[in-house]
C-alpha cells in the first residue's frame, strides 16, 4: 500500500503492487478487512483515473478490486462511486480481454451481492436499482454486449457478462435497451458457442426467459431459440439445474406465442417431455420439477372460455366422460357461467357420484363443496355427501377425519363409513389402474390438441374418434354416447394414432395428485389428495384388459411397469389403515344415536383413539358407542348439554383424557367405588354445576395427572384429596373458603396449583413439589407460611389480594423463584436489607398498586446488583 502511494506516478509500481495485494487477498480472507477498513479502494481508483490509457494498472486495479470485495457487503455510497469508475475502465479499454474479464468480475460483487441483501432491506434495495439504471444509463449494457460478441471464445467472459445482463433487465426500460442491442441473439449466440459448458447454458437459458417479449420477438428469433433449446436440455437431460431453466424459458416463451410450441415439437421437444416424466416416475424427481414437466407439456390447449362453456354443457348433460376430457384439457372447474358453481349445480340437479368426483379431484373450491354438501344433506343423498365430506374432512396423511364446523344437524353411518380406508377397495382401485389412465388421457389429450387445432371440426372426425378412442381406453358404447357413432372405433392403424401411444411410455403416476393446476383452488386439496380419485365401472377395466392383451411386447413391456408404479402408490394408502381421530364438533348435533348402532361403521370407530364431539347440543353418548369405541383415549364432549356425568365413561379401556366441561353437570356427581379407571390421566370438568368434589375419586381414578375443576360452584372442601399422581389441579373460579387441613396431604406429586377468584384467607399444609401456585384474586391479608416453605416454587401470583407486608427474600425457602405476581394489594413495607442474593434468579416483580413509598432507591439498588440484572419490575405507587 505505501509502495503504491509514495510511487503513484509509476504504472509498474502499481501493477506490482496491486498484484501482490491480490495474492495476498486471494490467500488470506483476514486481509480484506483490513484493507477495506483502510479504505484502499479509494486509492485504487484515484491510480486508475490516473493511469487511464494504461491496460495493465487497468487490469491489475480490477483484478484487486475483484478480490479486495469478494464476499463482502460494501456500502452504497462505495457502490455508487466505484461502478460508474469500473464502466469507464471497460469504455477505455474495450479491446483488452484481461481488462473486461477483471472489470466483470469486479463489477458482480456490487450488482449480485447487492441483490441477496436488499431481502432484507428495502430502502437498500430502492438505492441499489437507481445504481443499476445509472449504470444502465452509462452504457453497460452496450459495453457487455460489445465484449460478449467480441471475445465470444472466452468463457469467463460469457459467463460474467450473462450475469450482469440479467441483472440489470430488471431495471425499467432495460428490456426496450436491451433488445435494441440485440441482446437475445448474442445470448443466443453465446449458448451456440458453448453447447457443452454447464453454468453458461443455465444463464443463457434463464436470461432467454426474460429477455424474449413480445415487442421484439420474430420468427427468426423463434426458430434459432427453438433449436437452441431443445438442443440445450437434450445435452444436459439428467442435469436438473439445466431443465428447470429451460422449462421456465419454454414457458415464459409460450405464454408470448403459440407458434414457438410447434417449433418446439419440430424439433421433438415432445419427445424430451416424455422422457423427463418417465424420470419423475422412475426416480422420484420432486414435484417442482414434475410440475414444470407436465405444464410444458399441457401448454397447448383450446380457448379457455370455450372450454369452460363446454363443460358447463357436459355436467348439465350428465355426460361424465366429455367431462373428463375437458377438465384434462384444462377447463376450470371453478369457472362459474351460471349464479352458482358447477358443483353446486350438479349436486342440486340429480345424483351422479361420478361427476361429483370428478370435479372433486379436479380442484373445486372448499367453499362450493360446502355449499354442495348443504345441498346434498337437503335431498338426503347419501353417496353424495360421503364424497363430499371425504374431500372436505378426510387426512390420510395424519389418519384422521375433519368434518368440524360443517353445521350438518345429523350425521349417518353410510355418511362415514366411505371416508374410512377399505383395504379391499383400495386393492380394487390398484388393479384397474385408473389413475394411470386418467394421467394419461390429461397429458397425451394435450399433447395432441394443437393437431386437433388444424383439422376441421365438422370433418375427419371418424380419424378424431379413432385417435381418442384409441388413447382413452374408453368403451364403445359411451364413445358412441358421446361422440356420435363411428365404424372404425376399433381401428389402430393411422400413424398419428401410433406416434400418441408411443407418447405414452413415459407418464409419471403420482402427477395427476401432485400437480398444482388441480391443486390452487382449494386449499385442503393437497392435504386429501391421495384419498380421491375416479373410480372407473368393470366394463371399462374388462375393455382395457383386452386392448392391452392385443398389443405388441413393447406396449405390454411399459404397461406392466406402469402397474408397478401404480401398485407402489397405492400401497402408500394402505400404509394408513386405520382412521385414528375423529372430529364431529360444531355440527347442531343432537344425538349421535346412528354411529352407536351396530354398523358397517362399527369396525372403523373400535380403532379411533380421540373422537371429538365438542360445541354440540348433545345430552348424552350412548353408552353402546363406549363399548366400541375400545381403543379411545381422547374424548372431548365440552360446550354440550349433558345434565349429568355419564359414568360409563369411565369404564372405556383406554380413555386418559376426557373434557366434559361447559355442560349443565351438577350440583353433584356421583361415582361408583367399585367402577376403576386406571389410564385417566386429564379429566376436565370446568364450567359445570357442581357444589362438591365427587367422592371416591381416589378410588375411581386413582392415575389422574391433571383435575380441573375451574368455573363451578364449589363452596368448602372438608375431606382429603387423596390423588396420588396428581400434577395440576385447578380450582379457580369457585366460592371456596377454606380447605380441610390434609386436602393435598395424599398429593405429594403436584406440581401446579391454581385457586383464583374464591373467597380463601388461608391455604392448607402444602406439598413440597409444587413449584407454580395461583391465588390470585382471594381475601388474603399475609403471605401463609406455607408458601414461604415451599422449597421448589417458581412463580406465585397472589395479585389483586388484601396482603399488607411481603417477607423479604430470607424468609423464602424457594431459591428458585422466577415470578412474583403481588400487585393490586395494600403492601407498604418491602424488605431487601437481608439475604437479597435468595431472589438472584427472580425475573418478574410486580408490585403494582400496592402503598409502596421509599422503595425505588431500594429497588434500583437491587437491579444494580449482578442477582438482580434480569428482573423485570412493575410498580406503581
């Protein structure tokens, strides 16, 4: 750096030193900060602008510059003034390769670096683009291009140049700029020059995507573009990198022009498409990517009102088939020609479960199948409302079945039984295969609709028939149906009909439940996905059958692989045989007396291990229902109308959790001693009528771990709880008074005891493991010394109290308290004078609205202090 400075006159000295500082940057990261602390950049440019004709200290200063901010944050301020030097380096030395390469490579740092941190700043981000237009302004633009096209041999070059481009295409009006430049056909030219070079076919491909628009694209540029990528993915085919660029391009391209997909098909860009989806099958790529695969692919379609139109048409006719084909050529479902949706419409007309499922598995709205299944639940159609309900409510994923909130007012047995797996069905649906042929009815329709596009619609539609009779596997007689009779239906001899079956040897399985087109329009779609799916007639699977036994060795070879394939995702339901949670809450329900009965539904709900029947109107559960449920261990019956406690529920198997709280239970609940219920661990009775703690608890439920009894009217407890395991125990919101002296005696496990909002003035001999205690809002004047024993307390709210004197930190026991919640009393007096470090872990202090006179001095005293650093404290005289 001093050689540098005492020597600024000498252009060897510079390039000898600039060098050296390179090295010693390019081998020691420790340097740069020293260097940029020293602010040497600004030195650098200084020498620059001095020795502007020179090549070599141009060289030498970038290649620094390069190194001395790689991996660094530079400020704006430094952006701004050493940018606009870099450019005018490059305008002066627009012939030296070294110059540009170095000049390049610098300028990244400021424009790539830049766009990572301005996520996370906004106003760094707005800076940073009026930088990037200044250097738009400039010329950059002109002089990358310039040095792309020139030194079009030098990767490094391409490489760092793409870069810059597509950085600043971002900036407004770069595109017009840009296109003026003939910015695409060098890129273009660029991916010609380097068919092999990995990092350079990712750029171009990517920055292709952005820079084609529809004001500077021709059929020239198309056609090059076409070969180039085709050629590109080809090339790098199990590159994944390489293929989500090149399928973005294609898209992007696409949404400008229809002619560019028959250049792509020219080149056999259809045949590519099959054979990333065989690797989707194959290998599992994710669904990102077979997403991308399949849109490309499926680019090519009819108008989409013309679409919806139609299948407004099919589904008034009933006609499930051309329904099918439209929804797979991409007609939307959720398109609304009428007042209400296609669903709703179906639903209301007839019962045709088939349409219903198909539009189902074709991304109806949640909200529409809501207002379907209120339909349905009028007309009484069973069949219907199962499907409905299994769309709405059905989580394979979690073994469970959601139907919450749906406001149902009654809920039948042939309702539910359908949403529960049947392994024999499930076998049924892997043999015919239908979700194969469904997938590839959707892709190879639109593979073939842009040929359909060029024949006559009223002419050749015997050749049409063959096509999609062909391709479809559907029978004659519902072609006939739809599609008008024909003599050649059988016929497998056109070559078109032969170039759409050899399409087919490539689809993957799993697209028709991954792919997002039949996703985006219900947001619990994805979470059922793999629980749906059309369930195709024995006439259709016998008609298959024998099309597939007439083909040739290759045809059965990829059939029977398809098989596998589809054995294997079927086998992923079956993993989940059983439905483990039920949720039926907020349904009006009165009584659940249908489910009780023994049913085809029996066998499913002797498996549920949490059934939740809260916000109901119910007044009891069958005590049947309890005998099947053997394997429940989760009930919650809360905000019902149950007058009294159904005391057989303590006689299921498993139950260990049961809120029954928010029912009219009381004014006392009588339990059966001889009766045991040894897996109840939470038993919630908050918000009842009760007047007493039942007797013979101990007796009964011997295991509980958790008793809230919150929000009754309890009055006085005169015996021993006796709860041996018991860990939380909630008594809040009553008119207790008092305690019988030994009421926790037996309770030599609790942890956390809560009495708010009662009317006590003492506690009873407490248990030493409590460490949480909730007295709040109670006629306490002291603090009970039974507290003050406690050796394991932690918090302690006694707020809102008559307390007069809080004990200093030497009369607690507790070396571990946290919380201290003592406001809203009459405390006057507060000790710290003795033993304050026994408080050192206290946190919270509150101490709020009490008579508390000299204690700030007191109290800032004690924060000072290291015990007291992290205490938080509330007070208000």
């Amino acid at each position: 750096m001093l050689s540098m400075l005492m020597h600024s006159s000498s252009k060897e000295v510079f390039q000898a030193a600039a060098n050296a500082l390179s090295t010693l940057l390019e081998q020691n990261g420790n340097i740069r900060k020293i260097l940029l602390s020293k602010g040497i950049y600004w030195n650098v440019l200084e020498l620059m602008k001095k020795h502007l004709q020179s090549p070599e200290v141009a060289e030498s200063g970038c290649k620094m510059l390069n190194h001395l901010f790689e991996g660094s944050e530079p400020h704006l301020d430094v952006v701004a003034a050493v940018t606009p030097r870099i450019i005018t380096v490059m305008k002066n030395h627009e012939k030296s390769l070294t110059v540009q390469l170095e000049a390049l490579r610098a300028i990244l740092h400021f424009i790539i670096s830049g766009e990572e941190a301005s996520d996370k700043d906004t106003e760094f981000d707005v800076t940073l683009k009026v930088i990037k237009n200044q250097c738009l302004l400039n010329g950059i633009h002109k002089l990358v291009l310039d040095a792309l096209n020139r030194f079009i041999g030098n990767p490094g070059i391409q490489k760092c140049g793409l870069k810059v481009i597509f950085s600043i295409a971002e900036c407004s009006g770069a595109l017009e700029m840009l296109a003026q430049q003939g910015a695409a056909d060098t890129v273009l030219h660029t991916l010609q020059m380097f068919p092999d070079d990995q990092e350079i076919q990712c750029l171009g491909l990517n920055l292709l995507g952005v820079l084609i628009t529809k004001k500077n694209i021709c059929i020239a540029t198309m056609h090059l573009l076409a070969k180039v990528l085709v050629s590109s993915v080809r090339r790098f085919k199990d590159v994944a990198e390489v293929q989500i660029h090149g399928f973005h391009t294609t898209l992007a391209i696409l949404e400008l022009s229809f002619c560019f997909a028959k250049l792509l098909l020219h080149h056999s860009y259809d045949t590519f498409i099959f054979y990333q989806m065989s690797m989707c099958f194959t290998e599992q790529r994710d669904q990102q990517f077979q997403s991308l695969c399949c849109r490309c692919f499926a680019k090519i379609t009819n108008n989409e009102d013309i679409k919806n139109m139609m299948l407004q048409k099919a589904c008034d006719e009933n006609n499930c088939i051309m329904a099918e084909c439209l929804l797979l050529l991409g007609a939307d479902v959720n398109k609304m020609t009428k007042q209400s949706s296609l669903i709703c419409q179906v639903c209301e007309k007839e019962s045709n479960p088939k349409l219903v499922e198909l539009l189902l598995s074709s991304g109806s709205r949640e909200q529409d199948i809501r207002m379907a299944l209120t339909i349905s639940i009028k007309k009484g159609d069973s069949q219907i409302i199962s499907l409905l309900l299994r769309k709405l409510g059905l989580d394979v994923a979690n073994s469970s079945i959601c139907l919450g909130g749906f406001c149902m007012g009654k809920i039948e047995p042939l309702w539910l039984s359908p949403l529960f797996p049947n392994k024999a069905s499930s076998l049924r649906k892997q043999t015919s295969n239908s979700a194969l042929a469904r997938m590839v009815l959707r892709y190879q329709m639109k593979g073939i609709s842009e040929h359909g596009r060029t024949t006559d619609s009223d002419g050749n539609s015997e050749d049409t028939l063959d096509k999609i009779d062909d391709w479809t596997f559907i029978p004659e007689s519902s072609v006939d149906c739809v599609f008008g009779q024909s003599d050649d239906l059988d016929s497998e001899g056109s070559e078109n009909s032969f170039v759409v079956k050899k399409k087919s040897n490539s689809l993957s399985v799993g697209d028709l439940y991954r792919d997002p087109a039949l996703q985006k329009c219900s947001p619990t779609l994805q979470r059922h996905s793999n629980s749906l799916g059309p369930s195709f007639d024995q006439e259709l699977l016998k008609q298959r059958r024998k099309l597939f036994s007439s083909d040739d060795a290759l045809r059965s070879s990829v059939l029977q692989s398809h098989l596998r394939g589809s054995e294997s995702f079927s086998n992923l339901a079956l993993e989940k045989e059983y439905i483990k949670s039920l949720d039926l809450s907020a349904n009006e329900l009165e009584d659940i007396d249908s489910i009780s009965q023994k049913c085809c539904l029996s066998v499913h709900l002797e498996h549920l291990e949490k059934l939740e029947l809260q916000q109901n109107v119910l007044t009891t559960v069958p005590q049947q229902l309890c005998e099947t449920l053997k394997c429940l261990t989760y009930l919650d019956l809360h905000s019902n109308k149950f007058p009294a406690f159904p005391s057989y529920l303590l006689e299921m198997n498993c139950i260990a959790n049961l809120d029954i709280s928010r029912n009219d239970i009381g004014p006392s609940l009588a339990l059966d001693p001889s009766v045991k219920c040894p897996t109840m661990k939470q038993l919630n009775l908050s918000y009842n009528q009760l007047s007493c703690i039942p007797e013979f608890f101990a007796n009964v439920v011997e295991k509980l771990e958790q008793l809230i009894l919150e929000g009754n009217k309890i009055s006085g407890i005169c015996s021993p709880l006796g709860l041996k395991e018991l860990k939380v125990l909630n008594l809040s919101k009553n008119n207790i008074c008092s305690f019988s002296e030994n009421f926790l005696e037996a309770c030599t496990k609790i942890e956390v005891f809560s009495a708010r909002m009662n009317l006590l003035v003492a506690v009873p001999c407490l248990p030493c493991s409590i460490t949480s205690l909730k007295l709040s809002q109670n006629k306490f004047t002291c603090i009970p010394e039974a507290i003050l024993r406690l050796p394991h307390l932690r918090s302690l709210d006694l707020s809102s109290n008559e307390i007069h004197t809080l004990p200093g930190p030497v009369n607690w026991k507790s070396l571990n308290l946290r919380e201290l919640l003592l406001n809203y009393n009459q405390i006057s007096i507060l000790d710290l004078s003795e033993k304050a470090s026994a408080w050192s872990r206290l946190e919270k202090l509150h101490l709020s609205h009490n008579k508390l006179k000299e204690v700030k001095k007191t109290l800032n005293k004690y924060t000072n202090k290291k015990y007291g650093k992290h205490l938080k404290i509330h007070w208000v005289q």
